[in-house]
C-alpha cells in the first residue's frame, strides 16, 4: 500500500518531468526564437485552425493577460494575426500566418524528440495506468480548486 511519502515522490516526479519536457523544448526552440509557450500557441492554431484568442486561455491553461503578452509577440515575430470577428470587433480570431505555417515546418516534431525519448519502451500498460492515475488526481484537485475549498 502506497504510503504519503510514495505520494509526495510521484507529485515530484510529475512536476521534474515537466520542467525536464520543457526545458528540452526551450532548449530547441532557442535556435527558432520562439519559447515553448509560444510554441504551443502555434501548434493549437496548425492542429486546429483559427480560432478564438479567449478559446486558448483554457487551452493552455494561462491568464489572459499572460496570453496577450504571449499572442503580441507572436503577431510582432509575423507569425501569427489578429482577425477581428465581425460581429464583435472586441474579440480577436487567430490565425498562422504564412511565416508562421512556414516557421512550423521547420520546428523539431516533440512526438519524436521528448515522447520517445522519455516513454519509449514503457509498457503501454504501465503509460495507461500513469494517464488513468494524473487524469484523477487532476480532475479532483481542479474541483477542489473551483470549490475554493482549501481543507
């Protein structure tokens, strides 16, 4: 039976994990001036197409201010642009530009380079249980979260 200390370790593991991932995308990110949150903003836009700049506030889980710094600089860079809807012209759509579908083809495919590298050859069994426990423990402490409960 795991214990509190198994706990404290697996929520360790989880966040050196993370900033490992990161750290490995920023590092080949550099050369492309471009960090990995940024990167993601793009990968959402060539996977999904335009959408709306608000609509990946809770993609990326981001504050939007943070967001707008974020999109700013990726409209300077060329790479990305601000498409008023006509309804409302308050509210921005978000789209790759040329530059940007370009940019994206350049840019290392992460499938290979982290996904591989860190779970290849894990057991798919073992890759699901991990996903089934993080997907849970997730979802409760968001709920606590939303709850404003901090009992």
């Amino acid at each position: 039976m795991p214990n509190k200390h198994d706990h404290s370790l697996l929520a360790s593991l989880t966040k050196r994990c993370y900033f490992a991932g990161r750290a490995v995308m920023d590092a080949a990110l550099r050369a492309h001036d471009i960090g990995s949150t940024q990167w993601f903003v793009l990968h959402h836009l060539a996977l999904s197409g335009p959408m709306m700049q608000r609509d990946l506030v809770d993609l990326l889980q981001v504050e939007r201010a943070t967001l707008s710094v974020i999109i700013r600089e990726l409209v300077r860079k060329g790479l990305v642009e601000q498409v008023p809807v006509e309804r409302d012209a308050r509210r921005k759509m978000l789209q790759m530009t040329d530059a940007g579908k370009a940019l994206w083809d350049q840019l290392p495919n992460f499938e290979t380079l982290i996904h591989a590298t860190a779970f290849g050859e894990i057991p798919e069994a073992d890759i699901a249980a991990a996903i089934r426990v993080l997907s849970i423990a997730t979802e409760r402490l968001t709920n606590l979260s939303l709850k404003g409960d901090r009992t």
